[in-house]
C-alpha cells in the first residue's frame, strides 16, 4: 500500500527513531520538553 505512514510521536527518543529510517516532521516544545512528530513510509 503506497502512500501509507506511521506517525509516532515520541518527546526522548527521536534519534534512536531517526537511526532506524524514521524522518522528523516536526519538532516543536510543550510541557517544557522537546518533542517530535515523526513518520517512516509503511
């Protein structure tokens, strides 16, 4: 199925994601912490 995404949203662990294929579409501060919006076509 083309086109389809997952989209995890993790606030600790965006480099261990982004080692594993998944690209950072947002970064953005909340609750005083980073966190990102992170997507990996399925």
């Amino acid at each position: 199925m083309q086109g389809l995404s997952a989209l995890p949203h993790t606030h600790d662990q965006h480099s261990f994601y982004a080692k594993r294929g998944w690209r950072v579409l947002e970064h953005l501060e909340a609750w005083g912490k980073e966190h990102y919006l992170m997507s990996q076509d399925l």
